[in-house]
C-alpha cells in the first residue's frame, strides 16, 4: 500500500506541523485515556473484551462506508459500532445464540464489508492506515471535537447509571430480581463501549482499540477495590500511557499507536509481576 | 402455591405443584439436581411464567411479592474478586425498594437498612472491607446480608450448605435459628444433609412435590424423589446412618 501511512513521524515532520498539533495529540491522549478508564473497568469486571473486540472490528465496515460515500470514515464508524452493539444485544438478550459466536460472525463480517466498499471506491484510500493503527500525532481539530463530544456522553450515561451499572456487572441475576431493567442496562454497557471505540480509532486505529480499552483498566485492577478507584487509578495509568507512548514514538521515530500499546502492556506487565513478589 | 405447573416447551419441568408454607415456618425443599428446584425458585421470583396454577407470597402475586423475598443465591457463583465494598455490596439489595427509574441514588435509609442487615449477620463495622479480603464464611454471611437488606418477611437460600465447611456450616445454622424470629424461612438444596433439626416443613422435589408437614424424610419419599434409598443423615442423633444401596 503506497497510501500515506502517518508512520513518517520524523523531526521535519514536527517541525512543519509545529507546537499545535502536539497539543492536540496531548489533549485526544488525555481524553482517550478517560473513556478508557471508565469504560474499561466496566469491561474487565465483566469479561467483556471480546465482545469489544467484535464491537471495534466492526467499526472498520463503517470506515469503508464513509470512504465510499464520501464522509468523515469516523461517522461511518460511529454507525456501524452502535449497529454491532444493538445487534450484539439482542442476539444476547433473546438468547439466539452465544455471545462469544455472534462477536465472532459480528467481528469478521465488519472487518470484510469495509474491504469491499473500499474495493469498491475509485482511487486510493488516503489516511486508511491511521484508521487501521491510529496517528495521535495528526488527529485534526475536527475529529478532536468529536472525541469531546463522545466522551460528554460517556460521562453523562455512566455517571446517571452508575450504581445500576454496578449491580448489573456485578450479579446479574440478582440485580432482575431487585427490579432493574437489565437489558436496558446491558445495552447501556455495549453502546458504552461502542462509543469509546470510535474516540479511540484517532489515537490508537481500529486493530489496537482494545488494548487501549483493557490494558489500564486490567493494571488498575490489580491493585483497587472498588471500582471507582479501579476507574480512576485506569485514566491515571491511561494518560500515562499515552503521553510516555507519544513521546517515544516521537524519540524512536516509530508509530504512536504500536508505541502506546507496548507502553501500556509493559506497564500491565510489571504491575503484575510486582504484585507477584510483593504478596 | 396451587397446582403449579411450568413447562419449557414440552418438557414439563414442575407439575402439579402445591404447597403452603406459613409464617415463621423452616421449610426445606430437597430433590436432586434437574428435578426442577431452580424452576421453583424462579416461579417463586416470579421471574418465569406459569403454565398453570397460581403463587400468593403474604397475598401477593410473585411479581409483586418479590420486594417481601430476600433471595441468597448459590455461593459459587460469586465473582468475589469484583472491586466492590462489602456495603456496597449489601445496598444492591435495596434496590427494589428505592423509587425511580433512571437515577436511583441510594438514600439514607437504604444506607441505615444495609448497616442492620450486617449488624444481623454479626457482622458490624466491615461495611468499608473489599469484598475480596472476607474469609469464606464471613462472604456467605454478606450475602445474606445483602438479602436481609431489602427487610424481607421470606427468606429464600438457593444450596446455601454446599462448599461451605463444616463449622461454617454451624454458624450458618444458628444465624437462621435468630431469623427465624422475624421472618420465614425457606432452604432449596440436593444435599439431604445440610438439614437442620430445626426444620419444621419439608418438600422432596422431582418434578412433582412430595410434601410431609412433620419434617420427616420416609424411605418412600427419597425413593420416589430419588429413585432410590439414599443415604441419609439422621438428626437428634449424633452420627451418620448409612443405608446400603440395595438396588441401582
């Protein structure tokens, strides 16, 4: 693919794109790293990684859509992430089939739609592989916007459902005996984390979203006991992650969403291995 | 419970069923596992239809009548290791009495109802702990607990003996022995011998109900629950009385 790849991060690319656009990888970091905590601690403490990763794979349809139609890829995105998590939904909820086998299907269905609508556009598609792997090195102020937006609503939705949340992923059975209405709820977690995934395609690409999502979040786990504190020791290792991604990226002249992801497994990492030694 | 029926397509799964259990009653349903207990437990919750019959809790329909249950669910199927507290925990099970749809915040009665229900357990003052930090046995009390929260007049205990061990097995005996005084109680289990004395009502389930009001476990009972004798722990006396399989 000769498509313009956003790896070239060298110094006179810097230099060209001057102080601004570092401020926007710094602040897309920062908010990414909020809606991961959050979102994610709500996926690790209910073991929904795969269905994440279907959810995000699928996203990749919607990307292939916008190039076909000739719209911002993220709206596309936005569409087909929330159309895989209803569907996810209420295969689940009507109990069609397993959970695990719909993510599959949903998984590679979307991944394959988007490659055919990009079959299907004339020319070349520019910035796929920053979709594909992400660039927060050139996140435009457009899609920084966005990303404010998702994460309001992500903000809005968890902190209205907060306790019901909570009971749900904690004891779902119990949680329908007290009256809850707990598909509802479970929607409410999947659209959650359809929403995260689009703000988190700029910053670290559709394939390595769910690194992003579940790596803080496990670290944080580990050594929390509630689960807000779980939720806010993640955006803590979050922005961390991020910023000391970015910076070696830049440093090693190496793409920033690979660099993000090995930072963020190396901190899981180590944190596990010192819990090993300390206990 | 009268002439309870339920049925999963064409497998009737409970048939026939009726029951009565009165206030401050111990009452124990055995039967072995796919005879149908869980189903009797739902039905109870009113969480499944019924083909036929009819459920009244304290008058009420099963629906209804939930907020009067407090329900303790199998042990084992606890994730423990969620980042919860333990009073966190036990203010889930107020949620059927906190009013509101989208925001329900917990109040301070719900707080003040969560604090007696561990005071009621024995367990007081550990409503800040992790969940993940209680020893077993003080884990199987939070979540009676959790049930007693909600200030239930009918206490439902899905195999509440099962992986437990045998002093916590004591302790659990003699906190129902205290609940028993302000509500009634009603155990679900396949183990025979996690049966206390104190049990004044008991049902042998396999489909149908085999209801004896005294208490007593017959031969016939286990036979047409079982399909066989089966070994049986006597109580009121102080060791195990072992019936050989004559058959099988």
């Amino acid at each position: 693919m000769v498509c313009r790849t956003g790896y070239s991060g060298s110094m006179t690319m810097f230099e060209i794109l001057g102080y601004g656009f570092f401020q926007n990888a710094i602040i897309a970091g920062i908010i990414a790293a909020i809606a991961c905590g959050i979102t994610g601690s709500f996926v690790i403490v209910r073991r929904m990684v795969a269905t994440s990763g279907g959810i995000s794979h699928a996203a990749f349809g919607g990307v292939g859509l916008g190039y076909f139609m000739g719209i911002d890829p993220l709206i596309g995105a936005f569409l087909f992430t929330i159309g895989a998590a209803i569907l996810i939904w209420y295969l689940k909820t009507h109990e069609l089939q397993e959970t695990d086998t719909i993510t599959g299907a949903i998984w590679a269905t979307g991944m394959a739609v988007g490659i055919i609508f990009i079959a299907l556009t004339p020319g070349y598609a520019p910035d796929l592989f920053s979709y594909l792997f992400g660039n927060i090195l050139l996140v435009p102020h457009q899609d920084l916007l966005m990303m404010g937006v998702l994460l309001i609503l992500i903000l809005l939705l968890v902190s209205t459902l907060f306790t019901q949340l909570t009971a749900v992923t904690f004891d779902e059975e119990y949680a329908r005996i007290m009256g809850l209405p707990v598909g509802g709820l479970t929607l409410a977690l999947f659209i959650l984390i359809a929403l995260t995934v689009v703000l988190l395609i700029s910053v670290v690409g559709i394939i390595l979203v769910i690194a992003l999502l579940t790596l803080p979040a496990a670290t944080a786990r580990l050594y929390t006991h509630t689960l807000p504190s779980m939720m806010a020791n993640a955006v803590f290792i979050g922005i961390g992650t991020v910023l000391a991604g970015i910076t070696l990226s830049y440093y090693f002249d190496l793409p920033s969403g690979a660099m993000i992801i090995l930072v963020g497994a190396g901190i899981y990492a180590s944190t596990l291995v010192g819990r090993h030694y300390t206990r | 419970m009268e002439n309870v029926s339920v049925r999963y397509g064409q497998n009737v799964v409970l048939d026939g069923i009726s029951w009565e259990v009165r206030e401050h009653d111990f009452a124990a349903v055995i039967g072995p596992n796919g005879g149908g207990k869980t189903t009797l437990l739902k039905a109870l919750l009113g969480l499944l239809p019924l083909s036929s019959g009819r459920i009244s809790i304290f008058g009420h329909p099963p629906g209804e009548g939930r907020r009067m249950i407090g329900y303790v669910p199998q042990f084992h199927t606890f994730d423990f290791s969620y980042p919860i507290t333990v009073s966190e925990m036990i203010l889930q099970g107020r949620f059927s009495h906190i009013p509101g749809r989208l925001l329900r915040r917990y109040r301070d009665e719900d707080h003040e109802a969560a604090e007696r229900a561990l005071g009621m357990v024995g367990l007081s003052g550990i409503g800040d702990l992790p969940l993940s930090t209680l020893s077993g046995g003080q884990q199987q009390r939070v979540i009676i607990a959790r049930a007693l929260a909600g200030e239930p007049r009918l206490l439902i205990l899905d195999e509440p003996t099962v992986y437990v061990d045998a002093p916590t097995e004591e302790q659990f005996f003699s906190l129902i022995d205290t609940l028993l005084n302000e509500m009634t109680v009603i155990i679900v289990t396949h183990d025979i011998g996690a049966i206390s004395g104190k049990v004044n009502r008991i049902a042998c389930l396999n489909r149908h109900l085999y209801t004896h009001g005294d208490a007593m476990i017959t031969d016939d009972m286990l036979i047409s629950v079982y399909g066989c004798p089966v070994d049986l722990i006597a109580h009121g006396v102080p060791h195990r009385v072992l019936r050989e399989h004559d058959d099988v």
